[in-house]
C-alpha cells in the first residue's frame, strides 16, 4: 500500500496537458478544488467528475496508475463516509440502539466521499504532468508579487515543492524498513489497536534517522552544485504562457460558471 502513493510523483509524457505552463496547472488546480466545494448537488458532482475525466484522457496518464493512488488514502475516505452516514440528522431509515442512518446521512456520506476522491485525484494529477523543477519555477513566478511585502517566494516554492516531491521518497523509505522489519521476524499485523500502534516504533525510529540522512545529502548537493536561492538565479528553461493556456483559461471560465450554474438545478436526493 506505501507503494500505491501518487501524490508528488511525476508521471512522463507529451500531452496537450503536460505542455501546459506550471502556473496554468497550478491555478487550475486550486480553483478546481474551490469548485468542489461550491458543489452541492449530484449534477454538480457528476460535471466535475466528468472534467476530471476529460483532464485525464487528455493527459494520457493510465487509469489505473491514477487510481492506485486511492488505496493508500482508503482508510480516510472510509472513515469520512462512516462519520457523515451516523451523524446527520433527519429521515430516519434505520435505528439500531445509538445508532441511526438517515436519508440526509446517506447523501452527505456519499458526496463527502465522492468530493474527497475527485480531490485527490484533481491534485495528484498536477504533480503526475508538471515536473519538479517546473513546478518550483511555477510556484515562485505566482509567489513574486508577494516579495515586495518582502515575502521569500523563492524559498517558499522551494520548500513546497521539495516537501511534495519528497512524499513518495519517504513512503518508498518506509516500504524498506518495513520490509527489513519483517525479514528479521517483526509482526506488523497480529494484536489489537494499541498493540499494532507500538509494534510502529521500530519503523518510525529509523524512518527519522533516513529522513535527516536524505535532508542532509539534498543539502550537500546544492551546496555542490553553489545553489544560493533566487536572488541572480538563471534558468535554462523559462517558463512562457501559450495558446495552450489561453484555451485551458478559457475552459477554466466555463467550467467555473456551469458549476456555478449547477446550483440551481433541482436536487434529486432530497
């Protein structure tokens, strides 16, 4: 399952979404988010679904790559459902001692789990199509306007983008020490809650130790390679806007205002 993270990996390729500028993406990302939000009904949620899914035949990222994401985050999403499926009041549909399911639990647990899904997935596909060095690029160009209140956004973007980049590292660390755990006779799966919650001290340990180790040797690198933050710092490649993300703008617009629009359509669950 460590291995099923997708989060902060990079996924190469040569699609129209792909060639998109990082700051494109980025914007696009967050407002797609916000939009998940303002969703409130089962058209709006069955339109972002589906640009979601258009994003993702555009992009040529396979399905199942994307979805093995969700495993790792099974868990949250489950116990999201569970919480909204038991505490919602309203049209009782059944009762069993302290426990009551209504018809407005039932709804909610669903768009709740829905809207979690598309979340991660929304975001996870900016980091599958945007490299690493594109997105620190991306995120320091929309951070500038800020450094005039004397803002770092270069070290800012920097720590962004290593920390995202540095999630399925850790979690590849992770599946090592559990798997060196394991060969030397570590039980990670028998006992009860509080007995499976210690038997993590041995992982966590080490992981500590690796995670100052892969800190320090990141640190050494850039001091090589005489890295001494954005200030006179070059680039071989500048990023540009490109018809490309004037369409993708236009599209953004659109899909801003259809789920807008969404709101008003008669709600069929209720």
């Amino acid at each position: 399952m460590i291995r099923d993270i997708t989060l902060g990996q990079y996924y190469p390729g040569e699609s129209p979404i792909h060639r998109l500028d990082a700051r494109t993406k980025i914007i696009a990302t967050i407002l797609y988010i916000i939009e998940l939000f303002v969703v409130n009904n089962f058209w709006g949620f069955l339109i972002a679904a589906a640009a979601l899914f258009a994003v993702i035949a555009v992009s040529r990222v396979p399905v199942k790559f994307i979805f093995r994401g969700l495993t790792a985050v099974f868990i949250i999403i489950a116990f999201t459902f569970i919480i909204n499926l038991f505490m919602v009041d309203g049209r009782v549909l059944w009762h069993w001692r302290f426990l009551t399911i209504t018809y407005e639990g039932v709804s909610r647990a669903f768009f709740m789990a829905v809207r979690l899904v598309l979340l991660i997935i929304g975001s996870s596909m900016m980091t599958l199509t945007t490299k690493p060095i594109e997105l620190t690029d991306g995120l320091e160009k929309l951070f500038k306007p800020f450094s005039l209140i004397g803002l770092p956004s270069h070290e800012i973007a920097l720590m962004m983008t290593i920390a995202l980049r540095f999630i399925p590292t850790l979690m590849e660390e992770t599946d090592k020490i559990i798997k060196a755990q394991e060969a030397r006779g570590a039980d990670f799966e028998s006992g009860n809650l509080f007995q499976r919650a210690k038997s993590l001290i041995p992982i966590l340990i080490p992981l500590f130790i690796s995670s100052f180790r892969i800190a320090q040797d990141l640190a050494l690198a850039m001091e090589a390679r005489c890295y001494h933050g954005g200030s006179g710092r070059t680039r071989m490649n500048e990023i540009h806007f490109a018809k490309g993300d004037a369409v993708a703008a236009v599209l953004m617009v659109l899909f801003l205002a259809v789920i807008i629009a969404s709101r008003y359509i008669p709600v069929l669950y209720k």
